[in-house]
C-alpha cells in the first residue's frame, strides 16, 4: 500500500465524526487498502462486504448508463446500526467508508470526493 493511499484513508476516518473504516477497493472486490487495518475475522467479513458491493456498484453502472443517468458518484446505505458509503475513484477502484449511524453522511461525502481525487492523482 503506498503510504499517500493510507494516509488518505486514515485522514478520512479521523475527520468525520463516528467513521468506523475506510478501504480503497478494487472492482474485482479486493481491498487495495484499508484503514484501520481490522483483525482477522473482522477483516476477511470486511473483504466480503467490499465484494458484494464491488458487484453491486458494477450493476449499477451498467444500469445507469442504459437509462442515461450516467455513471453513479456515491452510494450510500443505511441500516440501523451503522452506514455505508461508496463513491468510485476511477474504473478501477472506489472508496468505501463505514460510518456509525448517526455520522453525517454529506460531510462525509464531501470529505470522500476530495480524497478520491487526490487518489486518482497518486493512481494514475
């Protein structure tokens, strides 16, 4: 992991208020990068969740562009106990943020898109 990509991350999960984990997460699935790192159950059911979402977000692309919505910018989830944002970096990767379930959610966005773009410069 390049030390910017981690820095990123941890500088995201520090300055929104309740945010649990970010990761830097391949369309294949595969966290590229996360912080902070989790144990290993934690992070293996982490992976999973960046899986399933890496599917869903590829759906949801391919869905858009047929409705000429055009690419998605984020997606957020919300449960009960805890949210979930996504927001695509390049055609590669996205960031996801776990965030608890009362954090703000738009600062939160503001925060990621800012990220994503310094992600993007560092990924080329």
């Amino acid at each position: 992991m390049s030390n910017m990509i981690g820095s990123e991350l941890r500088k995201l999960v520090h300055q929104v208020e309740g945010a649990r984990r970010a990761s830097l997460v391949g369309t294949d699935g595969l966290a590229i990068a996360t912080a902070p790192p989790g144990h290993s159950g934690e992070a293996d059911d982490w992976e999973d969740l960046a899986t399933d979402y890496a599917a869903l977000l590829r759906r949801l692309s391919r869905g858009h562009g047929d409705l000429s919505f055009g690419e998605p910018r984020e997606l957020l989830l919300r449960a009960e106990q805890a949210q979930l944002l996504l927001m695509p970096v390049s055609e590669d990767c996205f960031i996801v943020l776990l965030l608890g379930p009362e954090s703000p959610a738009g600062m939160a966005a503001h925060l990621m898109r800012g990220a994503g773009m310094r992600l993007r410069d560092e990924l080329g």
